[in-house]
C-alpha cells in the first residue's frame, strides 16, 4: 500500500503529514502531496530525488556526542 507525504517548499525535506492513499486532505496550493513508501513517517526526511531518508536516533545521538 502507499501512502501520501504533505509537503511545503519552505521547509526542504519535511515530512508535514503522512496519509494513506485516498485519504489526503485539501491543502493549501503551496503544500503538496507525494507518494512515500510503506513504514514513511513524519521523522522521516524527503529528498529532492524522490527517497526517503529513515529518522535514526543512533546516528543523532552520536553526532551530539561529538558536539
């Protein structure tokens, strides 16, 4: 099943809202929807490519541990 992401140009990358297809919602004309894989949250990054970048807390935790 695929699921739709909610978009804003001003915000590059973030993940506004996720929704099951068939069940987005009218938004303003600069928000979009895209289509995201199965298991996308809104931890989730979006990439200009279309891919998905997975929210990993190890990864943050390791860069504040060198901050």
């Amino acid at each position: 099943m695929t699921l739709r992401a909610l978009l804003h140009p001003s915000e590059p990358g973030r993940i506004c809202e996720i929704r099951q297809v068939g069940d987005e919602f009218e938004v303003h004309p600069d928000f979009v929807w895209v289509d995201v894989p199965d298991g996308t949250t809104t931890h989730d990054t979006y990439n200009p490519d279309g891919t998905i970048t997975k929210f990993d807390i190890v990864q943050l935790q390791i860069g504040r541990a060198h901050v």
